[in-house]
C-alpha cells in the first residue's frame, strides 16, 4: 500500500502514536473498567473516536498519523481489534493514515504467521508492542521470530516504554505490571538486531535516563514524545532531544487520550530551534519510515 498524498512538503506534521481503539463493530479493546481509568488519568477526550473519525481529525489538520490498535485479547479477555482493519481503513485513507500492525508475541507460531502474511501483503510499515499490557519483557526470546521478520522486512519495531496510563489508579493497576516498561530490555533487543529500526515510545518515567542511554548508544533507536505534554518533559529529555537526540526524537500525540492540538501548544512553548522542531514533527519520521 502506497500513501496517496501529492507532496509532504505540504503536510505539518506527521503523528507517530495514534490508537485505532474502536473495532468494526464499536467493540472497545479495553474493558469499560481499563477505559473508564483511563480517561480519569489523562483527563482529555470522553469519547473514543472511531477509525473514520481519527482520518477525518488528521485530515482537517494537514497532518497524517500512524495507527494500530493494540492486541490486548490475551490479557483482557476483550474482543481483539483484528489487524486486517487497521490495514483497510488504512486503505480508505491513505492521504493521513499509515498503518502499523499489533501481535501479541505470546500468540507464538500463529502470530508469526499472522506477521509473515502481513509483511508479504506490503501493507504494513511497522509493529506496535505493548510490554506492559501483553505481559512480556522485550527480549523474551518468544518475540525473537517476530523481530527477524520485522528486520529482515526494514519496517519499524514501536515499544511502550515506561508508565502505564491504562490500569492507573485501579486496585493493583488493573493487572498491569509495570516492570515489562523498563526500557533496558529494549537494549538487548537493539544489540541483538542491529539493522532493525526500533522506536521507545513515550517518556519513559520512571526510566527516563535509561531509554536516553540506549538511544545515544544505539543510532537505530528512536524515541516517540507521546502520551505527556510537553510541558511536563523531563529537562534531560527536553537537552537530548534539542542536541544529540535531534534526528532520533519523533512527535507522537497518544491520540485520542491526547489531542495533537494539545500537544502542539505545549510543544511551541517550548521554544525549540526551527531546525530542531522541523526535525521532530517531521523529518525524522519521514526518514524511519521510509518516506523520504
């Protein structure tokens, strides 16, 4: 699948995180408990936008996004929102919308299978991983088989890094361990496939020095900036990203729990070089992903 835009010198911005968390029927891949504490945790959107909708929010803003839903169906029980999808409303729109799959590793030879005719179809640009809610620490060697296919294809590997927003403030965190989000784990994944483009998303409080570690060591890792306002950035973040990360930083939003326009505002204000803000909105996605 190709990208029907005429020219990204005319698009604003390029939002690397964005979740398709509705399936084909309105069915949420969370449980309304997950959701529900959700949205008190990040305090933004009460309504969860359907596939259609996200377009049409990225298309008003001149922007194209990156969607995948998560394949949570292992841990939640819920419905899973099927990748093929993801890849058709890709299809629909595909002047704002680039598609990323999500394989839960823990679905083993079925998943590699699932991953293989994906890659083989040409549709798919990358694959979302949530440690976090798929209960896996990234260099588990059960994910390794689907590593070597997302290697070997030259698409993206995208991690949640860090603290959990799902599961936040539930007894016990909802089931939702936070360990799977240290990033150190990430290293191993970089040394062990060194041609595979890898992006940590999110600040990765608590391990925020870690993941700036393994980016500055390793030049395939990219960090993704979603799921915080920039406001709220760590200032060793803010440094990195200005300096020696300036080519490895990406603007993500974590649409629809934070708005673009939300992120953005608080983005401006914090008074980046053009160089610099050119190169996260835009640039370096264009380049890790194969645009340019």
């Amino acid at each position: 699948m190709s990208l029907k835009i005429r020219s990204f010198d005319d698009v604003v911005a390029i939002d690397c995180h964005v979740h398709i968390e509705l399936g084909p029927e309105g069915d949420d891949h969370l449980s309304p408990e997950l959701r529900n504490a959700a949205m008190r945790y990040f305090k933004g959107n009460t309504t969860i936008p359907t596939a259609d909708e996200i377009a049409d929010h990225y298309r008003e803003r001149n922007m194209v996004a990156v969607v995948f839903a998560v394949d949570s169906a292992l841990t939640t029980g819920q419905p899973r929102i099927q990748n093929s999808f993801v890849m058709e409303k890709a299809r629909v729109h595909s002047d704002v919308l680039i598609p990323f799959a999500s394989i839960d590793p823990r679905r083993e030879r079925q998943g590699v299978a699932e991953a293989r005719d994906l890659l083989e179809e040409g549709s798919v640009r990358g694959f979302k991983f949530h440690p976090n809610i798929q209960k896996f620490h990234p260099n588990d060697r059960i994910a390794y088989p689907m590593y070597e296919l997302i290697e070997e294809a030259g698409v993206v590997a995208l991690f949640h890094t860090g603290h959990s927003g799902i599961g936040a403030g539930l007894p016990g965190g909802g089931g939702i361990a936070l360990k799977y989000g240290n990033p150190m784990a990430i290293d191993d994944v970089a040394v062990d496939f060194p041609q595979m483009s890898i992006v940590m998303a999110h600040p990765a409080f608590p391990w925020q020095d870690e993941a700036l570690s393994i980016a500055m060591h390793k030049p395939q890792v990219s960090i993704d900036l979603s799921g915080w306002s920039p406001k709220r950035f760590p200032p060793s973040l803010v440094k990195a990203m200005s300096t020696t990360l300036k080519r490895q930083t990406l603007f993500g939003s974590d649409f629809p729990l934070i708005t673009p326009d939300r992120w953005l505002t608080d983005f401006d204000d914090l008074g980046l070089e053009p160089d610099v803000r050119s190169a996260i909105l835009k640039d370096n996605a264009l380049r890790i992903l194969g645009l340019a």
